[in-house]
C-alpha cells in the first residue's frame, strides 16, 4: 500500500503571505486608530516604557496642577471674605464719624450704635463661619497660626488683630476708628 501526499506548494505559500499580511494590516488599523505608534509591548517594549512612564508624570503634573488650581479658588474665596469684612470696616469708621458729629442726636446715635453692633455681628458670623467644602478660610479656634479678630464696641472704636506668628507669638495690630 502506498500512500500518497499532494501538496500545493504555491498555495501554501500564498495563504501565508495572507496570513501575515492581514496581521500587519491589523496592526496599522490598530495604530491608526488609537493614534499610537505602539500598541502593544511586542511593537517596542523600551519605548512603551518610557512611554508608560511619561503618562505617568504628565497625570501626576494635571494633578497638582489641580491642586494649585484648587488652592487659587480657596484664595479667591478667601479675599473676598476678607474684602467684604473690609467694607464692613469701613462702614464702622463712617458710623464713627457721624456719631461724634455734634448736631446727631441721641436717637441718631443709638441708631449708629445699632448698626455697629450689628456690623460687628457680622463680621464675627462671617469670619468664624465661611467655609469653602468643609475648609475653614479663617481660623478664630485658637489653633497655633490662628489669626483672632477681635471689634470693640466698647466705645473704643478699635479693632485687635492677634496673630500668633507675627513678632515671634507677641505679634499684634491694632486699628482705631
């Protein structure tokens, strides 16, 4: 008994050349769709290292820049809580001039003394209370870097600002109005 094999060389090498040609094909889809020139560890595994490691050090520079943004919005906020205190200040050095002219009344004067007393409510509500997502903008807790506002309404007509760090923990400003 004989056996027999045929075999088409041609063939054979035709459906090779298919093979391989539709595998590089695939491979250029591949890249031309993601936009990258490797794909895959096999194209170039030192380059799809470095690779790797860039991506790595570009996320975590979009995340401090986030961070920096986020401090920027907590500034932000910040001066504005202090601008608008600021203005409240101001409004107090007005009252004060207005109650010591001589031709208010007392009646008038009550009236200013009212509205000191509600601007000083103010500015305490507002510098113990504004926070921006659960963070304290201005710390009034006596913490170790705590900036305490204190306004007299005493008759004084001063404002005490004590900074724990300035002048070496004795650090202190005073305003007069």
């Amino acid at each position: 008994m004989s056996l027999s094999i045929n075999t088409n060389i041609a063939a054979t090498r035709a459906s090779q050349y298919l093979a391989s040609n539709h595998q590089n094909l695939q491979k250029s889809l591949d890249r031309l769709s993601s936009g990258k020139r490797i794909t895959g560890p096999a194209d170039d595994a030192g380059g799809l290292a470095v690779s790797m490691k860039l991506e790595h050090s570009i996320n975590g520079l979009k995340g401090i820049a986030n961070g920096i943004s986020n401090g920027v919005s907590l500034l932000q906020v910040q001066d504005g809580v202090l601008q608008s205190v600021a203005d409240m200040v101001t409004r107090i050095g007005e009252l004060k001039s207005m109650y010591d002219d001589v031709s208010k009344s007392s009646t008038d004067q009550a009236l200013y003394d009212n509205e000191l007393q509600d601007l000083g409510a103010q500015i305490t509500q507002i510098v113990t209370n504004t926070k921006l997502n659960d963070v304290v903008l201005i710390d009034v807790a006596g913490s170790a870097d705590a900036k305490v506002v204190q306004l007299d309404t005493s008759g004084s007509n001063t404002m005490t600002i004590t900074d724990a760090n300035f002048l070496g923990g004795a650090g202190m400003a005073k305003l007069v109005l």
